[in-house]
C-alpha cells in the first residue's frame, strides 16, 4: 500500500504487439477477458506542458483486484510510453492508483513533491496524470480519476474477470457515454 494513494490498482505494460500481448496474457497467463479499444479517445492531452495528438490501442483485464493494461503507441506523439520504448524497455512501464478525489490527491503529490510530466483525460470524470519521477524502469506513477463512466466500466471489466472460463478473450471497450 502505497503512504500517498492507498494500494496500487494497476500494471501498465508497453508492449510492441498488443494483439500478441493479449493472447500471451489470456492464453498462457489466465487473465483475461481483454477489452480492448485500438484508439483510446484522449482529450487535453499534454506532455511537459504542450498538447498533442496521441494514437494509442489499450487493452484491459484483471486478475483479482489488480487491473492490467496493454499500451500500444500508433504515432510517434511524444508520450512517456514512447520515451521508455526508445530507452530500449518493454515491460511495466506504470503502476497506477485510482481515486475519486483526483484535485486533492493531485494536489497532495505535487506538495509531495512530485511533477506532473504527461495527462489527458478519457470520458467524463476520467482524468489522469503520470508524474515525471522514474528511479527505475516500471516505477512511473499514474494517478487515475475513477468516477462516473471510467469507474463503471473498471467495475465492469473486473466483474467479468471473476470466474472467466476463457470464452470471448476479446471484448471490445465498452461504450463510456452508455454506462
């Protein structure tokens, strides 16, 4: 458990390969089902203070209570993906802690002093920040708003997740404006 954000409640893996990375997890790892959006809908994206237009495929499942995610870059935006993919890693890029306090918990790790270095936001209430800290590969840290339609659809894919007997491991994303 972390002493700022309560207990990390995702893995966020860079992959080369996102279709392969899925099968990898759900057929030799057990996770699954995937949901899986080939271009996540970010808006006000901003990386060290400027605004891009990333193009990023994502890929969702639990096991148990720890999400894991699949990011595929599709553009040469820059990202903090695309910077730990030319570092030469593949690999944990992120843990992510979720909140429904986002102001405060932001605003608690810039006093801690951290820095935010890349954020956007997805759906309504689905805002997140990454913060620019990285002592060792893996160890970026996301801060992820989880109300409203993101937060239903996390329950959603942790639902599904539960007793999974490897049927349909691709799912799509489900749609956040209907949820």
């Amino acid at each position: 458990m972390s002493r700022f954000l309560g207990p990390i409640r995702q893995l966020g893996y860079v992959v080369d390969d996102i279709e392969a990375g899925m099968d990898h997890w759900g057929r030799v790892m057990g996770v699954g089902p995937w949901f899986y959006n080939p271009r996540v809908p970010i808006e006000d994206y901003r990386y060290d203070g400027e605004s891009h237009e990333v193009h990023n495929s994502v890929a969702l499942a639990n096991s148990g209570y720890i999400q894991v995610e699949l990011i595929q870059t599709r553009n040469d935006a820059p990202s903090m993906y695309r910077d730990f993919m030319r570092a030469g890693n593949r690999g944990l890029q992120h843990v992510a802690y979720w909140t429904e306090s986002f102001d405060a918990d932001l605003a608690r790790m810039l006093a801690e002093g951290f820095t935010e270095k890349m954020s956007g936001c997805v759906g309504r209430n689905g805002r997140f920040t990454y913060f620019a800290q990285e002592a060792h590969p893996g160890t970026v840290i996301e801060l992820s708003e989880v109300l409203g339609p993101k937060g239903r659809m996390f329950d959603l894919i942790r639902s599904a997740s539960e007793n999974w007997d490897g049927s349909e491991p691709l799912r799509p994303f489900p749609d956040l404006s209907k949820i």
